[in-house]
C-alpha cells in the first residue's frame, strides 16, 4: 500500500523540485492542498493573472503569484545532507511519529 504523499511534504518544510520547468528550485512550503495532492512553493512555477480592481485591492492589473506543482514532483531537503531525500518514518519511545532522512536518519521534524 502507498504513503499518502502528502504525510511526507508539510507547510514549512524546504523542498526542491524534481520534475517540470522548475527542476533543481529549492523553496518553502506555502501551502499544501490536501485532497489534490498538490503543494505551492515559494517562488515556483509562477503564473502571470489578470486581476480586476475590487473592495480589497483598488488597483488592477496583471500580478505575478506561485500556482501549485504535484507533490510527487517536490522532495525535501535534509538538514544534514542539504539535498533532496525520500522520506522514512520512525516512531519514538512516547509514540510520536517523526519523519527520518532515508540516507542519514537525520530526523526532518522539529
């Protein structure tokens, strides 16, 4: 059965792009899209949108934002070994959950 890829990648974690026109980009997590498996990354895979002046913001115009990139296609970046490295999971003594760098065992969570 395969890990849910989004119990790997969270909010805050430094991630590198693996796949697409972003690949080698490093960045952090802004958001993660739970239900589609997707992740926003700061500044990657910036799209250009057309945006109308309302209540919020009185100027218009085209604005610059991060659009989401596929989970799969982001590994994070280990502490230790400053590179991207899949994911192992560990359980301490009390039962918590920890996240593991596969090549060090450096642990990834705080």
């Amino acid at each position: 059965m395969e890990k849910h890829p989004m119990e790997r990648v969270k909010k805050g974690d430094t991630v590198v792009v693996l796949a697409g026109k972003n690949k080698g980009k490093q960045g952090q997590v802004l958001r993660v899209v739970n239900k589609k498996g997707r992740v926003f990354v700061e500044r990657v895979n910036m799209i250009k949108k057309h945006q109308k002046p309302n209540q919020q913001s009185s100027q218009g115009g085209i604005i610059e934002k991060e659009a989401s990139i596929d989970a799969s296609n982001v590994a994070p970046v280990c502490p230790k070994c400053k590179k991207g490295v899949r994911i192992g999971f560990k359980r301490h003594d009390d039962g918590k959950k920890v996240r593991v760098c596969r090549k060090c065992g450096e642990e990834l969570d705080k």
